[in-house]
C-alpha cells in the first residue's frame, strides 16, 4: 500500500479557524476523492496534531510533514512564516500547513 503526501495551506494561525476550514476541506475531499486509499485527505479525517517550532518557510513545514508523518496517523500542523507576495501581504506573519501521508 502506497501514500500519498497531501495538504492544505492556511495563511492565518488562528487555530480555531484553522480546525473549522480543515474540517471542510476534510469533508469535500470525501465527497470528491472517497474514503478509501484516495491519496487524498479525508483518509486523514478531522483531527490534528500542532506541532510547534515555526518553520522558516513554507516548503520546509512540508518537508517535515514528509519525513515526518506516518501513514495512518491523523492530520500534522505545521507552522510557517508566511512570505509576501503578490497574493498575500501578511510577511513575517505565521501560517500553517496541514497534511500528512494519505494511503492510496
């Protein structure tokens, strides 16, 4: 049984609003992906666990999620400094990214 690195980028670090869109996201990605070895994640379902340490870009939060979840675990935040650009004016703010390894 294979997996699947999947997740979803959060530019805020409020963590109540943060579990609610996760939650939605989680739900959508059943009705659109399934249950069942989708790579998607809603085989992840709504739970998560914070980590702590900011990470100093987004691509090293996912990396960590990468080397560091393992399959069948629920949901990993990992929190980042989120960078300026066009679409986003928050620099030096901290965002979260939440994944983990999906089976598929």
């Amino acid at each position: 049984m294979d997996a699947n690195l999947d997740y979803r980028i959060y530019h805020t670090n409020d963590k109540q609003e943060i579990s609610e869109n996760w939650r939605a996201d989680v739900e959508r990605s059943r009705r659109e992906d399934g249950t069942d070895y989708s790579g998607a994640i809603g085989t992840l379902g709504g739970s998560i666990h914070w980590q702590v340490g900011v990470h100093k870009t987004l691509k090293e939060a996912i990396e960590y999620i990468d080397n560091n979840h393992e399959k069948g675990d629920i949901a990993m935040a990992v929190p980042f400094l989120i960078a300026s650009n066009r679409h986003c004016k928050r620099n030096g703010q901290v965002g979260y990214v939440l994944g983990g390894l999906c089976p598929e």
